[in-house]
C-alpha cells in the first residue's frame, strides 16, 4: 500500500519513540544549575525562571538530553524541526545564539560551538 513519506517517518518516529525505552519519570532535566521541567514547560538557571520561545525550549530540551555530546546542525536541525524544514539551514545558528543569550546572562557560558563540527552542552572550561 503506497504511503507518503511524512506517514512513513511518522511511523518511523512512533516506533523509536517506544522501542528506546523511554519510561515516565518526573519529567525533569538537569545540567550544571540548569533545570528543565517539561511537564511544566518551565526552565531555571541559577534559580531564575527564563522565559524561552517553544522553539528556544525544544532545542534546549534537545542539548539537555544529550549532555556533553557533540551534536551537528543536522542532528540538531532534525530534532528541533524535524524533516520537513525548508528553510536556511543557519537558523540553528540564530537560535543557538538567542538561547546562549539568555542562558549566559545569568552563569558562564555552557553552550560551546566546536568549531567545524557542531555544539555541545558542556560545562564552562577553567
């Protein structure tokens, strides 16, 4: 039976969703003095509620989940707008720097480009 392909990635997405495991917990992310409550759609930094865009939130979420990890803007372009974004490609720059921006003005920087490559959520380097 033919389908389109945003059924089939769908479908796709829906069965990763449940064969990773995934299991309800508090629903509470944290990194450094970050904290992200998803369930609430509420996020801290340094006990100060930041007011983020759902976009700026999901993209948090995004790094939140992968800690440390070096994330491409594919990767990053995939997860936060999924494959159907036509658009520039550089807006994941745009938005890295809206979240930096807000994240930065209250700890040190915890958002590292990786030149060439990507971003990563790390902790500030001494």
């Amino acid at each position: 039976k033919p389908f389109t392909l945003a059924e089939v990635v769908a479908r796709v997405h829906a069965i990763l969703r449940r064969t990773r495991g995934e299991t309800p917990g508090d629903g509470v992310l944290r990194f450094g003095d970050v904290v992200m409550n998803e369930e609430t759609r509420e996020v801290w930094r340094a006990d100060e509620r930041l007011q983020l865009t759902a976009t700026e939130f999901n993209l948090l979420r995004f790094f939140l989940r992968n800690p440390k990890r070096v994330l491409s803007k594919a990767q990053i372009l995939d997860a936060v707008w999924h494959y159907d974004f036509g658009g520039n490609p550089n807006v994941v720059e745009t938005y890295v720097s809206y979240l930096r921006k807000k994240l930065d003005r209250l700890g040190p920087p915890l958002i590292h480009t990786i030149r060439l490559v990507g971003y990563a959520l790390r902790e500030p380097e001494e």
